[in-house]
C-alpha cells in the first residue's frame, strides 16, 4: 500500500511531530511498513534540520505557505489522486485531526484520528482509539482510500535509535497559487502557563502522615532534589504545613503527571481524583490497608519521609555517575 | 477577662503543642465559615470574624484541657470534624473563637462483630468505617450525601440521616454509646448496650448537640448485614405529588421498610430524571434491600399498593438502579458544582423540613407557591420526600436562583435567609418541624423558640447547666 | 449576524457503572439508562454564542441566535432551556437510526439544516464529541459548507463588516485570527465552560414556542443510504484494563525498599522524563 508520513514543517511543532511519528511507525504500527516522509516548509533555512527529523529514510519535501493547513490538505488530495497514496499518517493534535479529515473528506477517503494502533494489510486497514470517554477502545475498519490517520497525542519516541540516512526523493514548490488565506491577521503566543503542579510530569505529593510541616518540609526538599514537583493534600495545607497553592485534589489542583510518589497519603477520593490520571503512581504508607496502596503501581510499606529521602539519595547519586 | 489573641494561641500552643496549632489566614478565613456561606470560599470573599487559631486534637486528654482552657478564660469554642455542616454551625461569630478540630483523631478502635457494634475516634470519615465494614460483609447502614468527605463527630453532633434510613433509622437509631467532652473539662463516657431504662436518655443531650453542649470524641454505633446481592430498585412517574404522599403514607402505614423511599416533585425531578420523565411528572421510586425473602414480600407489597393508584406509571427499574449508584458528593462533583457556581452566579440550596401526612402536601404548595411569587431570579423551586415514618415524612426542598445586582457575599440575605424564613413560617404554621436533619446551626435560630413554643425552657436549661459561660459553639441553635 | 450553536446531548458516561463497561465489550454499552447531559465544548459554545450576541449589542450590532440538534426527543429540555435564553430559532432533526458513529452523516444533516433553512452565517460547534470522541464534525461540516473551520476557539469577539476575532489554543501556542463570516468555529477548552441559567419567569414567558423537528428527508438526505457509504465503521470494542496493580516492594531495611524501587521500577521511567 503507497503511504506516507506528514510533516508539517511550516509550524513550531515539527520536532514534536516526527518524534510522535517516528515512535507510532515503530510500534504502533503492523502490517506494510510506511515507506515516505512528506515534509511541508516554508523556510529554506529549515529544510537540512527538517529532512534531518523525518522518521523514514524516503523523504520528499514539498515547498508551502506557512501555516496554511488549507494548501497541505489541497496538495495532499492531489497527490491521493494523482498517485494513488492509500495511506497517510499525520501526527496528533489539533492540526493533525483537521488535515486528516479535510483530506478524507477532499479526497473521499476515510479518516481515524486519535489513532492508538493501525494494521495495513494489502486489502484491509484497520485502526483501534479510544472511545466513550476513554472509558473503551474501538475498533474500526477504513474502507474507503486514501485512508488519513492521525495518531494519538499521546505517542512519543522513547530512546530513538540512531539517526538514518536520509534520501531526498523530490523536492517541489507549492506556493503558487496560495489564494486567499482563510485568515487574517495572524497572532501566535505562548499558550498561557497552567502553573507547575498541572504541567508537572513528575510529582511527590505529601499527605497528613507526613506527620508535621517540618517532615512535610524534608518531604519537599527532596522532591526539589530529585527535580519533582512538590504537592500536598488537604490537611497538610490546612494545617498550614505547606501553602494552600500547593493543594492537589479537590479545591486544588488536578495533576497528570507520568510519575507521581505520594507520600503518608490514605488515598482519600477527595485526593486520589487529582492524581489518578497520572501515569506511574508509587505510593509509601506503613499501612497496608490504606485506599492509596490499591490504586498505586507501586507501594512501599514503611515510613513516608524515610524512604523518599532515601530515594532522593539514590537518585542524586545516580545522576553524578559514577 | 478578655484574652487578646495573642494570648490565646500561646495557652493553645503549651496545651496542644505548637505544631498543631494553626494561624495561618488563608486556613482561619476558610475556617470561618461552612457550606451556608460556600459562596465566600467559592469567590474568595470572607466576612465572618476571624478565628484566633484552630487547634488539631490528637486525644481526648487535650479536647479536655484545651475546653478547660476555653472555658476559664471564656473564649468561644467551634467543635469541628469533617467540617461539612451546612447551616451555618461551624460560622465564626465573635471574634477569636477557637476552632477545637478533632479530625487528626482518626482512628477505628474496634469492628465487634459479635455484638455488631463499631466503634471509631470522632475523626474517622464515615467512608472508611463503612468501607472497613464492608470488608467484614458489614455495613453501617449510614449513607448520607456526604459520606465521602464527613466524619463521625459530627455526623452525631448534627442528628444526621442517611438515605437508607427508611430501613436503618437516622444516627439516633444507630448510635449505641459514646464519649463526650464537657465545657470544664469532663470526660463523659456512655456506655454500650442494646437499651436501658436507668432514667432519662442522656445519649440524646449529646445527639445533635452541634457543639452547643459538648465536644464528641468518640462514638460507637451499630452494625448491620450487608446484602447487596438482594438490591431491589421500583419506580413510577405520576402527575400529582399529593398522591405520592399518599403513596409513601400507604408503605408506611402498612409496615414495609424500604430502605429508600422518595416522591420528586417536577421541577427536581427534571434534574435527575428528564430522561425518561415528562416535564410535568412527579417520579416516585423505592430501594429495597436485604434477606432475599424479605426484599421479595417488601417489592410486592409496595408495588400492590401503587397499583391501587392507576395514574403511577411504571419505569424500567434499570434507571433507577443507574440513577443511585451515582448518587454520593465526591470530589468531582463538588469541584465541577464550585466551577458552575462561580460561572453562572447561578446558585442551588437546599431546606429541608419535617410533618405529618395531613399536613405535607399543603406545606410543600403553600411554600414553593411563596417562594416563586416572592423572591427574584428564581430559576427552579422544587424538592422531594426522602424519609418517611409511620406518621409523617419530611419534605427536601431544592431550589435554584441567579445571583443578580449583589455580591455573593450577600447573597445569603438577599435570597437564602428570605427563602428559609418561608419555609419555616409555612412549616411552624402547620405544626411541623424546621428541621428535619440539617441541624439549626446558626441559619434557623431565629426560629427555634416558635418550634418549641413550652418546651423551649428545656432546651435553654441543657444550655445553662451545661454551658455555663457560654464557650460552646455561640449563636449554635440557641440565639445570641 | 445570524449565529447558529449545533449541541448534542449525550448520555452521562460517568454515570455508569465499571461493572457497565467491562460487560460493554461483549455486549455492546447499554447507555438507555443513564441520565442525559450536554456535551461540554457545546455548552462553551452555547455560553459564547450569547456573550457574542451581548457584545455585538454593545456594539450597536445585533445578533439572532439560534439552535439545533441532531437528536430525539431528549434534546427538547435542553432547546426549551435555550428559548428562554435569547435563542430565537430552536429545532432537532430526528435521526431515525443511531449515527453516534456515522459523523459524515450528522455532518450532512448539520449541513442541510444551514443551507437550506437557517442560512446563518457563523455556525459553533463543540470540537469533540461522545461517544465517537473523533473530533471530526467541525472540518466535515465546513468541507459541506466550504466554509473556514478555525479549531479549539477558546474566544471569540465581533469585529465591524460581519468579522470575528478569535483566539485558538493550537498545538504550539494561542492563536489570534480575524476570520470572515461565513464561517465554522470548532469551540475547544474556553475558560468559559458553563451555560448560564434562565429564570422560571424566562421560561414561562416562552412557553408554547414550538421546537422545530425535521427529518432528514426534509434536509434532502437519505440516511439509510449514507450509512451504507460509512467509510470507518466500528468492528468492536474493547474494555480498557484501569485497575492499578498496587506491586509491594520488599527489603529488609528502608534503604534496601528505596534502592528496590529505583532500580526495578523508577530508573528508566526517572530518564524519560
């Protein structure tokens, strides 16, 4: 099956996107292997760092407006026509959901965003994602071509191999007959900042059997060292061991970290809702029969502020080296 | 003697220690108020009195020495737990009071499961003593909305019920014996046993006390069987609330025990039910549970009954099975009601009130007819009966309004305080009761004395004997 | 500025119970019977629209709003309520089959309804919705429409000569474009999240207003025929494994537990932060 990877190089996220994509080609896919990278660029400047990224040895560069999704989907579409590409991949998020269902829609192909895995056989393309709230998965079959996927925000490439050797197939110009942008008066800016506890990805959180602000304090001491974010629940900050902004849960704040310790916490509702999204949950508690020992992937059974300043130690002395 | 605040925290700092007591203001704003001034904490904006400090008790040797303290020097006194009272019981009045907060007194001391008796420290959140229960194949039977977050000092300091308390009985019912703190200092402790004739009940000057009389260290209360497996769940939409009293009446009067038995009327109704209910339908529904033969004679006869009543439409039982498993206030939905709160200015409050079956309905139209002519920027004013008794029920009014022209810090006196003062002037009117579990807390006093009428001088003596210089909790159920 | 919201009302998937999804699988979800609930990027859209329409007031300018969706009959509170408010046109189209995962078709319908008898200029919409979760529906609509789509609209104000000025949380950043009408929004996370709520005298004073209900043969479009042209049809579902293990670490002595716990469990995960 003719298939490509898309790159849209116009914008600041390309680095993001080939890493995503690079990660879902390795394991996220089965079946043919995507042969092509596409990249879009605006800038010459870009095209060496660009074609550097690209997550297949084959890559083609294609010459755009910036930030014209409009002009990647029309040259996308023509090239479903023109050369019958079955299968394109697009990276996540808002701008890889729009590009793979204009071009689907162009096109008359299908689209799948969110994708988690896909399976590309000759005749057949199917796709899991989450559905119903992320409370199932669900399985779907593409039956129209081409078929436009766009893959979960959540991929990542995790230790990339070493870089390829890249080959540029083509390298063509797009920008003419640009047409009128379908906006005007372009703006970009930083997104506005969440604060440190909901962007954290790694977090300690110190509950009431800390036992006392200055445990609390050693607790947050060797968060710092271990480059964690700093947290606490309810009681800590009602006790005034710890300011009310450092508060997680309810009335605070909801974290989704990928790591996440909690520390001389019971695991009450009203906490474990601001944690649980987190990625790895590693709970210490003395008590086995505390709530946060059951929704933890890890539980240490001993006392809070011992091991996580052990832990600090290791850790610290991990990253000197040897 | 008026002890400057300074001083006060420096006599809490050598009973308790000075790493349990707490100065700090964002946690003594927070702790001037309860859920009858949420909008404070919701927008940020504080106008009670601040406390001088609170004071986490770790034993019930210091409940008692910081009470000592308090009293000798006649500070005032706020007993607190789970802190999640809704009338105003936990309100900062004076100046400098003392937040006396026994939630650090955690602890499940016993699960007897021969004498089906539990008993827990007054800071054991009411989750984890069912959740231990559970374990056992054990229940407590206790189930009000706020299970997740209260805790079991003033679970009983409120009188509080449970939704299944149609079968379990209020905390009344389920406390057997406890242990209690005295303003100078004396440590009460009543024993546990199944009953007694040896004078007057003196559990019930601590039950329901709301930190007027005592401080509740520790409580024990009965265990039940838990049979989930025997959960039976009936519903039926019908036109007329009047006839879903009568309904409830009927169960009533005729023996069954239903653990949960509710009439919404339409306006709550749509609410929770408009998926499968008509704008204008009242719905009625019961949950039955326990022995397998008992839950079977108990179905059947309450749906015999409603078959005497042909405009009861019946529903699929799955959506009230659906419905009341996602009844409980955790977390989610307390932050996700917070963030509409403070979007929409847009506010739900509750009052709830107790009568007899002839007098019920006319208590329900006479007030929301009232409350819909009187008070602006209603946008629903609607309730439903949640526990019935042999002679009466109580009715749970539920009601929305936007908060239009003031700020929320007012919105307690321009729409709260008018819309309670109709209820209960409907009610007292009628010979019910103000409050049917909420407790006076400090919203219903000026009330209180046309609810007792003779009897108030009982009331006011407990206070006088018990409380003689006025510590415990002022402005609580007896006026200032 | 005629300003069209299309909301959909879907049941409360929180309301269900584990025990409901892990039988999902087998047995497809049974969602009858859980309460229904508006899709929150619609009810963003809803509140915008009518912050929309107050400034455009202020302006001097004027707005008609108003509202559709494709639903049955429990999207009727919801269109009421949206009377009460200031949405002068309120209608459904009757969806004779369930399209929860047929997009392309709600997208026609979504479609027809603009073109053929609302004719508003500015059409919001929610970026994503349940159970499908594609987030598709803004971009097939505009495809229908060839209209712009700006995506994740988190604000939006009036500008003079039927213009409107919004701002995007896009992949790297906020964005700020002037787009000009016609055109789709697709509304994303927006701190403004909360319908507004009418009072008992806004409702009473609309009482008897009709809610239009069409059919999709009224829109010129054959469902049973575009169903049978879906073209990313849903084979299965599969429950999702959430119970988390809750693995004891052992050793002898605190730092034996801590060194346990880095090296089997932390290290790796510690690198790729």
């Amino acid at each position: 099956m003719r298939s490509a990877a898309i790159l849209d190089g116009t914008l600041g996220t390309a680095a993001r996107q080939a890493q995503a994509l690079a990660g879902f080609l390795r394991e996220g896919l089965s079946g043919d292997p995507v042969a092509e990278t596409l990249i879009f660029y605006h800038d010459e400047r870009d095209r060496v760092r660009l074609v550097g990224l690209a997550p297949t040895r084959a890559v083609r560069l294609v010459r755009t407006a910036t930030r014209r999704p409009d002009r990647i989907v029309e040259t996308l579409a023509a090239l479903a026509t023109n050369e019958q590409t079955e299968l394109f991949l697009f990276a996540g998020g808002a701008a890889g959901t729009e590009m793979a269902t204009r071009v689907a829609c162009r096109a008359g192909g299908a689209v799948l965003t969110d994708a988690l895995s896909i399976e590309v056989r000759p005749s057949l393309l199917v796709g899991r994602k989450n559905v119903y709230s992320n409370h199932l998965v669900g399985r779907f079959e593409l039956s129209a071509r081409p078929a436009c996927v766009s893959i979960d925000a959540g991929w990542s490439d995790e230790g990339r191999p070493a870089s390829l050797e890249h080959r540029v197939l083509s390298d063509t110009d797009a920008t003419d007959g640009a047409g009128l942008a379908p906006f005007e008066d372009l703006e970009l800016a930083a997104a506005p900042p969440t604060g440190d506890l909901a962007e954290g990805r790694f977090l300690v959180v110190a509950g009431y059997g800390a036992g006392s602000r200055e445990h609390a304090d050693r607790v947050a001491a060797a968060a710092r060292r271990m480059g964690a974010v700093f947290g606490v629940t309810r009681p800590v900050a009602m006790n005034a061991w710890a300011p009310m902004d450092r508060l997680v849960g309810v009335s605070g704040v909801r974290t989704a970290p990928d790591l996440c310790i909690v520390v001389g916490a019971s695991g009450a509702p009203a906490f474990s809702w601001g944690i649980e999204k987190a990625g790895f949950i590693v709970a210490i508690n003395p008590d086995e029969q505390a709530p946060i020992v059951r929704n933890a992937d890890v539980a240490v059974l001993d006392d809070g502020v011992t091991i996580i300043e052990e832990l600090a130690r290791i850790v610290s002395a991990d990253r000197e080296g040897p | 003697m008026h002890l400057s605040r300074a001083a006060i925290v420096e006599g809490l700092e050598r009973i308790a220690g000075p790493e349990n007591v707490i100065t700090d203001e964002t946690v003594l704003k927070e702790s001037s108020i309860d859920n009858f001034r949420k909008l404070e904490h919701i927008f940020g904006v504080y106008t009670r009195p601040l406390p001088a400090a609170v004071v986490m008790a770790q034993s019930t040797a210091k409940v008692a020495e910081v009470l000592a303290f308090a009293d000798e020097h006649r500070v005032n006194v706020i007993p607190r737990t789970g802190a999640t009272a809704t009338e105003g019981g936990l309100e900062s009045v004076v100046a400098d009071s003392i937040v006396l907060d026994g939630s650090a007194m955690d602890q499940i001391l016993s699960i007897d499961t021969c004498n089906m008796q539990a008993t827990a420290q007054c800071g054991v959140p009411l989750q984890a003593l069912e959740d231990r229960a559970r374990e056992q194949g054990l229940t407590t039977g206790h189930s009000p909305q706020s299970k997740p977050v209260a805790h079991m000092g003033g679970l009983v300091a409120t009188r509080s019920i449970g939704q299944f308390s149609t079968l379990y009985g209020g905390i009344e019912d389920m406390v057997v014996g406890l242990e209690a703190v005295f303003p100078g200092g004396q440590v009460t402790r009543i024993k546990n046993v199944p009953r007694r004739a040896a004078g007057p009940d003196i559990r019930h000057v601590v039950i329901g006390n709301e930190g007027a009389l005592c401080f509740i260290t520790e409580v024990t209360v009965k265990l039940f069987p838990y049979f989930p497996e025997n959960n039976t769940f009936l519903g039926w939409t019908l036109k007329d609330m009047n006839t879903g009293f009568e309904v409830l009446r009927a169960v009533m009067v005729s023996g069954y025990k239903p653990s949960v038995a509710r009439v919404y009327d339409p306006g709550d109704a749509g609410l929770h039910f408009s998926h499968f209910a008509a704008e204008d339908d009242c719905v009625l529904l019961f949950m039955v549970e326990g022995p397998a033969g008992i839950v079977t004679a108990t179905a059947e006869g309450i749906a015999a009954i409603v078959a005497g009543h042909p405009e009861c439409k019946q529903v699929d039982s799955e959506y009230i099975a659906t419905w009341f498993s996602d009844l409980c206030w955790g977390p989610e939905k307390i932050t996700e009601e917070d963030e509409r709160i403070r979007q929409t200015h847009n506010v739900n409050r509750t009052t709830e009130i107790s009568a007899g079956w002839s007098c019920i309905n006319d208590i329900y139209q006479a007030a929301r007819a009232r409350i819909v002519s009187e008070i602006p920027d209603i946008t629903m004013a609607g309730g439903h009966s949640s526990h019935s008794y042999i002679n009466g029920t109580n009715m749970y009014f539920n009601y929305f309004y936007n908060i239009v022209g003031c700020g929320p810090e007012e919105e307690v006196t321009k729409y709260y305080l008018p819309i309670i003062g109709i209820i209960c002037e409907e009610t007292l009117r009628r010979g019910g009761s103000i409050v049917h579990h909420h407790g006076i807390g400090k919203a219903r006093t000026p009330w209180v004395k046309e609810e007792y009428g003779s009897s108030y001088c009982i009331l006011e003596t407990l206070k006088h004997a018990f409380d003689p210089n006025g510590i415990m909790n002022t402005g609580t159920i007896i006026p200032r | 500025m005629r300003i069209l919201v299309s909301f959909k009302v879907t049941p409360d998937f929180e309301a269900l119970r584990e025990a409901d999804w892990a039988a999902a699988a087998a047995d497809g979800v049974r969602t009858r019977y859980a309460r229904r609930i508006l899709n929150c990027f619609d009810e963003s859209a809803l509140e915008l629209a009518l912050r929309l329409s107050e400034a455009l007031a202020d302006q001097g300018g004027a707005a008609d709003l108003s509202a559709l969706s494709v639903g049955g009959r429990e999207t009727e509170p919801y269109l009421k309520t949206l009377q009460a408010l200031g949405y002068g046109r309120a209608a459904r189209v009757e969806p004779e089959a369930a399209l929860d995962f047929a997009p392309a078709v709600t997208a026609a319908l979504i479609a027809g309804y603009v073109q053929q008898v609302d004719h508003s200029g500015l059409l919001l919409l929610g970026c994503r919705s349940g159970p499908g979760d594609s987030g598709t529906m803004p971009f097939r609509v505009a495809e229908n429409l060839g209209w712009p789509c700006p995506t994740q609209v988190v604000e939006m104000a009036p500008l003079a000569d039927e213009r409107v000025r919004v701002a995007c949380m896009v992949d790297d950043g906020l964005l700020r474009a002037t787009v000009r009408l016609p055109c789709v929004l697709a509304v994303g996370n927006a701190v403004v999240s909360r319908l507004r709520v009418p009072t008992l005298t806004d409702r009473l004073a609309q009482r008897g207003k009709p809610i239009a209900v069409l059919s999709a043969a009224d829109l010129g479009v054959d469902i049973a025929e575009e169903l049978s042209r879906e073209t990313c049809a849903l084979t299965g579902l599969e429950a999702i494994e959430r119970a988390r293990p809750g693995v004891i670490v052992h050793g002898e002595t605190p730092r034996a537990k801590a060194q346990a716990l880095f090296a089997e469990h932390l290290k790796t995960r510690m690198e790729k932060l």
